[in-house]
C-alpha cells in the first residue's frame, strides 16, 4: 500500500486548499473528490529525499580504474 498525498481544487475564490494524505494501492485509481468534504483533488507529486551522491561509489573502489 502506498501514501498519496492530494489536495482539493478550490471552487470559490479566496478558497484556500486543503491537503491530505490517502492510503491506497498503487494499483487504485487516483481519488477525484475528497472523502471527506466531496471536493475535487488532485494528485500532489512531493519530491524525494533530495540525497544524491556524488563521486566515487564504494563498489567502484573495489575496480581499479583503466590507465592508471
């Protein structure tokens, strides 16, 4: 099961949106209104954990490197 987060689709003007977070199988279709209020949602794509690596990776330590 994955954790999806939506966010309704303001209707009124000044509205402010409201976000939360939905259970369900990745194989479910996405959700179209909120459970709760019955509003329009849309799905919210966060971003992943921002850690990338740069440089040499341990695996390759173990490879001498060619022309050395």
């Amino acid at each position: 099961m994955a954790t999806y987060v939506y966010e309704t689709i303001p209707q009124k003007k000044g509205q402010k949106p409201k976000r939360f977070e939905y259970v369900q199988k990745m194989s479910d279709p996405a959700l179209t209104h909120d459970p709760e209020s019955g509003l329009p949602v849309k799905r919210i794509i966060i971003g992943g954990s921002g850690n990338i690596m740069r440089g040499m990776s341990i695996l390759s330590m173990n490879n001498p490197r060619k022309g050395r």
